[in-house]
C-alpha cells in the first residue's frame, strides 16, 4: 500500500468476482423494486378508474332522472345510456327489456320507472326512478391483477329519483 498525494493511505481494489456479486444482487433488488413498484401503479389506476366509473354512474342515473321531467321514461333510459357512451357502444341494457338501442348481455343495465311516490296516494306526485347497475366482476375495466379481485367491488350501483307533480286536475 502507498500513500496518495495527500498523504493518506490508498486502498486498492482488487477487479473480480466481487463486483459480479454485487451486480446480482442489484438486479435482484430491482426486479423486487419493480414488481412492487408496478403493483402500486396498477392499483392507482384501478380505483381510479373505480371511482371514475361509480362518479359516472351516479350522473347518469341523475341525468336520466331530470330528463324525466316533460317528457317519458323512454327519454331518462336514452339520457342515462348517452351519459354512459365512454363506455362503448353497446354498453347498456335493460331488464325491463322495453328500450330501443339496447344491448341484450351487456353489463350495464339501466332500469327507470315512473310510479306514484306513495302507492296509497292516487291523486299524489309520481315519482321517476332511474336505477343503474355496472356487473364490474364479469366486465372490468382493467384486465384482473391476482390478488387485487378481492379489492374490487363486484357491482356498482346508483338510483337517481326525481318527484313530478301531479297531474292538473281541471
């Protein structure tokens, strides 16, 4: 060992199996790194996109609800399926089975109805009632990570309601 121009001692390093050691063990870190790294990218985008599509079905049940409002049923079903076109075009259904557009199997099925508020009141104000459900367990958005299925919900729903008055009696 000599000394170096400042008069401390030199260490030398010897080239060999040392170094190839440690470049092993940092690839070995890396892909740790990495596959959690990915994992948390993933599960960012994966409630995003949750929360995107619960925040969409909640305006378009709100949406098909007001549109309701002069006008029919027909018109709350086209209003909440127009909402919901991100979702491709043949994104909805209805069990109700009355609706023309309709997609029969697809995953989003959207149900309005129009019926008195209180059953027991005949002469009292109608309600209009535009419930949706998205099947997220047989169509989601992302393609299934393991593990993070059981982080996800299976559907998601939402109802908008709107009260009409009733009608004028002369």
């Amino acid at each position: 060992m000599g000394q170096d121009r400042y008069g401390g001692m030199r260490i030398q390093r010897r080239p060999g199996p040392r170094w190839r050691d440690e470049r092993a063990a940092v690839l070995v870190e890396f892909s740790l790194v990495v596959v959690l790294f990915f994992t948390l990218v993933y599960g960012l985008v994966g409630y995003g996109l949750v929360l995107a599509l619960k925040q969409s079905v909640t305006n378009a049940a709100n949406e098909g609800a007001r549109a309701a409002i002069g006008a029919t049923v027909n018109d709350s079903y086209d209003t909440a399926a127009e909402s919901l076109g991100w979702l491709g075009a043949k994104c909805c259904q209805s069990s109700l089975g009355a609706f023309a557009g309709e997609t029969p199997g697809a995953p989003l099925d959207i149900n309005p109805t129009d019926a008195l508020c209180d059953p027991a009141d005949l002469a009292g104000p109608r309600c209009v009632t535009v419930a949706i459900t998205y099947d997220f367990a047989g169509s989601p958005l992302l393609p299934p990570l393991p593990g993070f299925g059981l982080a996800f919900p299976d559907t998601i729903t939402s109802t908008g309601v709107v009260q009409l008055p009733p009608p004028a009696v002369p």
